[in-house]
C-alpha cells in the first residue's frame, strides 16, 4: 500500500475516534509532507532509518514559509508534532495492515526546548485596538472598510476576552452569540461537545456594533466574515499578521491571545478551575502552566515591593 492511500485511511479512522479538525489538518499535512520527502513509498518498505532522517531534514535543513515572512527553521515543538503525527499514523498501520511498526522504540522522541511565551502588555493590546479602531470615511464606497475594522476589532475583543482557540472562532455563527448576557457557545468538534464562554462590558458592544453594520446576521450565518465570505484560520492568522504590523506590535499569532486570556485571568484573581472549564482543557496540567506565569508576576513584584527590602537599603 502507497503511502498516500494509507493517509486517506488513516484520516478517515482518526474522524471517526472523533479528533478535532484541527489535530486531523496538523496530521495530514506533516503526513503528506513526509510521503512527498521518500516519494510516496509503499508503506511496508519505510525503514526506521527513513523516519529518522526525515526528522533530521525537517530539523536542519527544511524552511518552511510562513505568513510573516520569517525564514527561519521549524521550532523544536514542529518537529515533535510531525513526530507525533507519524507515531500515530505507523501504530494504525500496524494494526490496519499487520506490519511491525517502524516506529516502535527505534525513532528516538525529538527534545523540545521550553521556550516561554510571553503575553502581551497592556500597551500592545491598546495599540492593537487602536490599529483595528473603526473610522468612518467621507466616500460612500467606503462603508466596506468601516465594517472590516468594526469586525477587527471585535475579533481581538473576543480573542482577548475569551481564550477562544483560532479553529473554534472561525467556526462561529451568528446563532452561537447571545449578546444580552455576552454568552458565546462554542462547539469544539470532539463528539459535538461544547462549552461556554463570556463577553465583557467593552466586548459585547463590539460585536453588537459589527453585526448592526454587517448583511447576514442570520442565526446559522459565520459571526465574522472575511473579505470574501466565510473566515478561515489561515485568513485570521495573515489577517492579526497586518493589524500587529500596523501596530508596531510584534508576534501577533492567535494562540497568543489565549495564551494572554490565560495568565491575565489568573493575574485579576480567576481560579484554575474556572480557566479550565473556560480554556476546554480536559486536565489541569496546562492550566497550571499559566498558574506558575502568574504566581511569577506576584514574586518579581514583592521584590520590587518589599516594604523591609526598601526600607532597609
């Protein structure tokens, strides 16, 4: 069996365990990569070795290219995700087509280096929202504008506001938002489970303005719409690209938002298990990541504080 048959087999046994749309995108592509590096072989021929330098490509000598222009080779974490991918794939394989598994114990797991992810300041976000700020022009033809930053700006409001993941934001409707009480239902795409999430007093009147402006506010209609019709992830991650250089605001990515949500929650007094519910983490382990962040932030600030510390210099 080729290799690119085995994918579609693979991916369709993956939905039906019922793994998220994005978790199944992420395998497919570093799947397909891997087949287009060793020429779609037939799978029972992929040697250990083959996966091996695989990986090792991908860590030393692929660039991949990315919306923000950065060339630079894929982070430590990539390269344990297309790992993971392939791990996954060669234990179904395993079993589908009854062949040893490659992978088992001869594929050493690529280290992943601990990089911290630093949230945004308060002043980043203010000139976030001053770049997507909604300015009405003379012209008649540029209403469309007007509604693109209206829409904007509430994205980052409700990015900001929320944890929302990139994935579960695109995939919004109209009927999902209750803006009365600012409770958003988000579906995550695992078994049809879902989960609520809440709006702020700054961030209800955002979207509420957006949707007044906007055609098609029918319930089962996308909540934001790009350009051209439904928003991708691809779309929302070029589109935050343009607002953080407007800006002059650097890495802006989505899964920074959740990550500034997170430890800015923590920071204002929420409770981990609150966050959890509100970040749908089936376990603590990540929302005890931002807990450690946050508890960071009250130890630099005693140091800087300490009434005995100062009175005693």
């Amino acid at each position: 069996m080729q290799m690119s048959d085995a994918i579609s087999g693979f991916l369709m046994f993956k939905s039906a365990e019922g793994l998220r749309p994005a978790t199944l995108s992420l395998y497919q592509h570093h799947l397909n990569q891997f087949a287009a590096w060793a020429d779609d072989p037939p799978i029972e021929g992929v040697k250990p070795g083959d996966l091996t330098a695989f990986l090792a490509w991908l860590r030393e000598d692929y660039r991949p290219v990315r919306t923000n222009g950065d060339t630079g080779p894929l982070s430590s974490q990539s390269v344990y995700n297309a790992w993971t991918a392939l791990k996954s794939f060669w234990r179904w394989a395993a079993l589908a087509v009854d062949m040893p598994d490659p992978m088992a114990g001869r594929v050493p797991r690529p280290k992943v280096q601990n990089v911290e992810q630093v949230p945004f300041s308060a002043d980043e976000v203010r000139r976030l929202l001053d770049a997507a700020q909604a300015r009405r022009r003379g012209r008649a033809t540029s209403n469309a504008y007007f509604i693109h930053e209206l829409r904007d700006r509430a994205i980052l409001l409700m990015l900001l506001d929320t944890g929302i993941r990139a994935g579960e934001l695109v995939a919004l409707t109209v009927g999902n938002a209750h803006l009365p009480s600012g409770r958003i239902e988000i579906l995550d795409g695992k078994g049809g489970k879902s989960r609520v999430v809440w709006l702020g007093d700054h961030s209800r009147p955002a979207l509420w303005r957006y949707l007044q402006e906007r055609p098609n506010v029918d319930p089962g209609a996308p909540l934001f719409l790009s350009g051209d019709g439904p928003m991708t992830r691809s779309w929302l991650r070029k589109r935050l690209v343009i607002l953080g250089e407007r800006a002059d605001v650097p890495g802006v990515y989505p899964h920074k938002f959740r990550h500034t949500f997170a430890v800015q929650y923590l920071r204002n007094g929420g409770d981990v298990f609150t966050l959890q519910a509100l970040l749908g983490h089936s376990s603590l382990a990540m929302v005890q990541h931002y807990l450690r962040l946050a508890q960071a932030d009250v130890e630099h600030a005693h140091r800087r504080a300490s009434p005995v510390d100062n009175w005693l210099k």
